[in-house]
C-alpha cells in the first residue's frame, strides 16, 4: 500500500509540473507564430508534445497509478494556468 501511496503522489508532482511547464511553454510558442518565427514556433511545438509524450510514458511505465495521478495533475495545470485567461477573454 505504501508504494501505490508513494507512486500515486509522485505520479501527481511530475504530472503537475510537466504540465506548468508545457503550459507556460504555450506563451512563447504563441508569440513566435505572431512574430512569423514559423520554424522556430514549429520546433517548439514539436519539442513541447514530445516532451510531454515522454514524461506520460515514463509515468505509464512506473504503474497504472502513476500514470493515473500524472496524467490528472497535467489537466489540472492546464486549468490553472489557463483559468486566468478565459476569465479575461484573452
């Protein structure tokens, strides 16, 4: 019981920060494409999903739960991150 305690708190902290930082990340892709750095923005967006399909993939390997928790807390990043926008109508 111990160890799915342990995987499921972990599974939730790197969930959570890999989805702060693709999240946040999503600012500077955005400002790329609007400064016509189409490469530059594209290479980012590859580097973003890459990076967030790798991070779910260790989790996924780590257990079911891990995987559960993390998977969860990169939502819950992108709806606190992205909450302040919606509620300014950016």
């Amino acid at each position: 019981m111990t160890s799915f305690v342990f995987w499921l708190i972990a599974g939730a902290a790197v969930g959570f920060a890999a989805g702060v930082l693709h999240f946040a990340s999503l600012h500077w892709n955005g400002r790329l494409f609007a400064a016509g750095r189409m490469a530059a923005a594209f290479g980012m967006q590859v580097a973003r999903i890459a990076i967030a399909c790798a991070i779910l993939f260790v989790l996924a390997r780590a257990g079911a739960a891990a995987f559960l928790s993390g998977a969860a807390a990169f939502l819950l990043a992108r709806q606190a991150l992205m909450w302040p926008l919606y509620r300014r109508g950016a």
